[in-house]
C-alpha cells in the first residue's frame, strides 16, 4: 500500500537527479557550516559535486517526456536498439551521419540515420527512451541546449538536431 499518489511519484522519479542532489547539497550545506578544516574542504567538494548533479539532472528531467508509447530503447556499450511492435532495429551512435526530430508524427518520433543501412524511428514516448540522452550526448558538436529546445518545442516538422561534420562539410559544399 503507498501512501503517495501515483502522479506525485511519477513527478517526484521525473526530477530525481535534481531531488538527490539537492539533498546533498543541504548535507554538504550543513557540514560546509558546521565543520572546519579538512571535513569543511570535503564538504566544500561535495557542495560542487551536487551542484553539478542538479544542473545535469535539470537536463535530464527536461529531456524526460511523455511515457507509455510503444517499444522499448536499449542503450548498451555505445548501441541503440529500438524494439517496437511494428518496426525496429539497431544503430551505433559512432556510425550515425545525423539525428533529426520529427514532430510531424503522433508521438513525435527520433530519426537515427546511420552511415550505411535504413534509419531508425525511435518514438520519444518509447519506454526507456530517457536512455537516449545519455547517447546523444555523446555524439560530437551536438549542443544539449538545442536539443532540449526542439524536444521541448513539439513543433510539427522535421528537424534536424545533429549531423556529423563530414555530413555537414558536404552539405556546405552543395549549396
């Protein structure tokens, strides 16, 4: 039996980087003004280190989205798999060309084009989908801020979030 309410509990696991940090950061808040030499430098490095775990979960929690859509993300050693009832398959995150959003689907809808082969339709709303963060992360030149922005936009385009530089070199090269 739980005495919280599911919404209450689903809100509370949406934010819980920046809960826990925020927790250490009153800890190491506390210690910081009750300890002196060596333990209040300690506190003074664990102050930092919630700091940085508010700010990170903040990225997290913004990059959370709807839950409960079909199929199910894996993020494994580098490799994105998609499962899903109709389609799916797997891509490498060192072997993508480029990452784009498409709003014009019902959930919106991640595009994964990788170098060679068919590109992969990750639904935002997937289960385990806030494992692609990490991932996208990951990925170089990609600036979280503009992905946090389109993903929070919901505009019903497609929108290119990432491209490789090679990619991108020979784009500029066309026009």
């Amino acid at each position: 039996m739980s005495f919280v309410r599911p919404e209450v509990r689903a809100a509370l696991w949406h934010w819980r980087e920046v809960l826990l940090g925020l927790a250490i950061a009153a800890l190491a808040g506390f210690w910081t003004y009750n300890a002196f030499g060596i333990l209040r430098v300690l506190a003074l490095v664990l102050l930092a280190l919630a700091v940085l775990l508010i700010l990170t979960g903040i990225q997290r929690g913004r990059f959370r989205g709807q839950t409960g859509g079909q199929g199910v993300v894996q993020v494994i050693e580098g490799q994105v798999s998609y499962y899903g009832p109709l389609t799916g398959g797997a891509v490498a995150i060192s072997e993508l060309a480029a990452l784009s959003l498409d709003g014009r689907a019902k959930p919106a809808h991640w595009l994964l084009v990788p170098d060679q082969g068919a590109t992969l339709q990750i639904p935002v709303s997937a289960a385990g989908s806030d494992a692609l963060f990490d991932a996208f992360t990951g990925l170089s030149g990609l600036k979280t801020e503009h992905l946090l922005r389109l993903k929070q936009a919901e505009a019903p385009r497609l929108q290119v979030v990432w491209r490789r530089k090679d990619v991108q070199a020979m784009i500029n090269s066309l026009n």
